[in-house]
C-alpha cells in the first residue's frame, strides 16, 4: 500500500476529542487534522513527536490534513486503523498470506448474516468453505524490552461484536481474525485482558469454537507500508 502522495511532516502538539489532532508543520504553523483512530492510541499521542500527515485534495473537507504515522522511540507507527484493512487487501490479492492463499475470489466489506465483514474469501480448490477474514490494528506495545504488543487499547463493545459474528459463523465457515501489528516494536501480540476483559472472554469463546487467530507484522514508511511476516500471538 503506497500513498497517492508525499506525506508532510510535522510535530504532534496534542490529540484531543478522539479525532482532532494539533500538529506544527515544518514552516511553523499549527493545523488542526483529522486523528483517524477511535482507540485510546496508549503510547501513540506524544506530544512532541515527528508525525506525518496526508493531504486531500477534496474541497468539502472540514479538515484538509489527516494523521497518518507517528515516531515513538525510534518505531514508526501507522495510527490510521483503516490503514490495516488496505494492506491486508493488498497481501491478500497478492496470495502472499500463505495461511490464506489459493482463494480464487476476494470481496470486502461483505455483509453475512447480520454481520459485515472485512473480506471473504472464496473458491479454494482444496477448501469448500467460504473464509471470513475480520482485521484489527495492533498498535499498543505494552512491554517495549520484550516487543509485546496487545489488542484492544480501549474498552471496545464494537470489537467484542464482531468476534461473537464471527463465533456464529465458525461452525459453516472458515473464521479468521487477523491482527495488523501497524507498531514497527511490537513482535508478539496479546488479548489486553486488563484493558477490555469483556473482548478478552469473547476471544476466548471464538477459539473455542474454530476461529483461527493470526497476526502479521506491517511495515509502515512515509512512503506506504506492506504486509510482513507473522508474529506469535499469545496467551495473556
């Protein structure tokens, strides 16, 4: 995943109302950008630190700018969660998954049932079974000496849902969640049981009942960010 255009630098001043973030671009100048991250980005928001931002070209847009990457003790991080959606989709297309390649069709955003899902993936010569793919942002790295990174940063009853979705549908198709790690420190990743113990449980249940969890490293740059090698997930 490239982004269409250079990104621009700048240091963070503050993030505050979830998605507004204040940053002082090189020539001086402070701009108000959209923060595209609904988590609690524990570690994330420092002020302080380099970070590089898109610009959109859409005259209707109330802030111009969004937030895109930020630099915490030497580690770029990509703190746009729908980022991990376009980099999975561009590993997936490109089959170099290899625990989800040889599918012949790929849809996102599909609904199932009462859920919607991040892809599905289908016609696989040796697998009948539709694959339902649902994709969260790793971004907490909550023990930096040994790279341990944890899923949710925040309370989320959004993502508890989508894993009881998924719970449901493991008994008539192949389940997967799959973790984005968008955190270039984190190299092993955990259920933040501390943090939602509720999305904890559900995990739980969902590997009780088949969903398979899986987690790859993403390589974020100023330039885009590409799909890695798979880190170990956990227990925690």
């Amino acid at each position: 995943m490239r982004y269409p255009a250079a990104l621009g630098r700048g240091t963070l001043i503050r993030r505050y109302k979830r998605f507004l973030a204040d940053v002082e671009l090189e020539d001086g100048t402070t701009v108000t950008m959209h923060c595209p991250n609904t988590g609690g980005m524990t570690s994330c928001d420092v002020p302080g630190s380099v970070v590089w931002y898109s610009t959109s070209a859409n005259p209707k847009r109330k802030y111009r700018h969004t937030w895109e990457l930020i630099e915490i003790d030497g580690h770029l991080i990509s703190i746009n969660s729908a980022r991990a959606n376009a980099v999975v989709g561009e590993a997936l297309e490109a089959g170099s998954i290899e625990a989800l390649a040889g599918y012949g069709s790929i849809r996102r955003e599909v609904r199932v049932g009462d859920s919607r899902l991040d892809f599905v993936l289908g016609d696989h010569a040796g697998d009948s079974r539709t694959c339902l793919v649902e994709v969260k942002s790793v971004t907490l790295l909550h023990d930096p000496q040994e790279g341990a990174g944890s899923f949710p940063d925040a309370v989320s009853a959004r993502a508890a849902r989508h894993l009881g979705h998924l719970t449901d549908l493991a008994g008539s198709h192949r389940c997967v969640l799959l973790f984005c790690v968008q955190h270039a420190g984190i190299r092993s990743v955990r259920a933040a049981r501390e943090v939602d113990p509720e999305w904890a449980y559900a995990l739980d249940r969902a590997i009780g009942a088949g969903v398979e969890v899986r987690a790859y490293l993403a390589r974020p740059t100023p330039e885009g960010s590409h799909l890695g090698p798979p880190v170990p997930v956990v227990a925690g």
